[in-house]
C-alpha cells in the first residue's frame, strides 16, 4: 500500500464527507425548492443499521457551508457551528446505531430574486412510523445560480418547553 492511499484511507476514516465531496447532484434534488427540501431530510432519514446519503447530502450545499445547531445549557443559547465534515462526524454514528426520520410538517418561504429564506418545521422520529421524538424549526437560506438551487446555510432549534413552534409554521388542520 502506497504511502498516499493510506493516508486517504485515514482522512476518510476521520471524515467520511472527504469522499463524497466531488459527488455531482441529482437534477430532481435541485432543480425546485420542493425538490432540495425533499432531499435535505431525505438524505439523513433512514432505519438503524443503514449509512446515510452523505455524498449526496453535500451535493445540496455550497462549498464552506455552515450548519448551526441551537440548543440550551444552563438556560442560555448555544449554538454548535460546523461544516457538513464536522456535522457528519458529529451525527452519523447517533443516525446509524438509532435510526432517525425528519421530516417536514410546515414551510413558510419568503423571496426576493433569486434568494430565498425557508423557516421548515420538522418532526423526527427514531423510526419510519414510530411516535415522534422531537420537533423543531430549521432556518434554511438559498440561493438560485440560473441552474440550480443551493444551500447556503442551515440554522436550526428543537421545540422544547417556552419555545413551542409558532402556529403559522405548523400544519393546518
């Protein structure tokens, strides 16, 4: 074994999101707003045992994108920033020995040329059809480059007690 396809071999142990960063995107995925939605919960959703789309799920994105994850400790805000190689790191493993479903249950869009801001409610679930186990916002920015749509940053935060999703972003009945 050469001494550069053992240190490949490495940095893919160390991130797996190296392997899959030149995977080209599927035209359903980005072609519409609905359609890189659809693949942004696609792509993470699976039973336990089954590895995630990850280098399909870096082909939604721009190159540096920044993942924040809001939680609480003590009380106060924290946000945990990645790029998708730390994200991976962080949640493939929890995605894969668990099982986790996300999906959408709300959407409010707002655009201007060709920028676009989606505030996305989900609902998570351990398995396809199991009780939910979390629900939460995710803020989504976009853009449209004439061909295809990018992600560009993804912000999200759980519902949790003094932070209930607001009406507006949740199913009608």
């Amino acid at each position: 074994m050469t001494r550069t396809l053992r240190l490949a071999l490495m940095l893919t142990a160390l991130s797996p999101a190296l392997v899959h960063a030149q995977t080209p995107a599927r035209p359903e995925d980005v072609a519409t707003l609905d359609g890189i939605i659809r693949a942004f919960y696609d792509v993470i959703s699976g039973p336990a045992g089954q590895p995630r789309q990850w280098g399909r799920d870096s082909s939604l994105y721009i190159p540096g994108v920044r993942f924040v994850a809001m939680s609480l400790r003590d009380g106060r805000p924290v946000a945990n920033i990645t790029d998708h190689g730390q994200y991976i790191a962080q949640s493939d493993r929890f995605f894969v020995e668990n099982g986790f479903f996300e999906r959408e249950i709300g959407r409010v869009e707002r655009r201007f040329g060709n920028i676009v801001h989606v505030f996305s409610s989900y609902e998570s679930r351990r398995t396809e059809t199991g009780p939910v186990t979390g629900r939460g916002i995710n803020s989504i920015q976009l853009f449209w480059d004439g061909t295809r749509w990018w992600i560009a940053n993804a912000t999200w935060d759980g519902e949790r007690p003094g932070n209930p999703i607001p009406a507006e972003l949740l199913p009608r009945r």
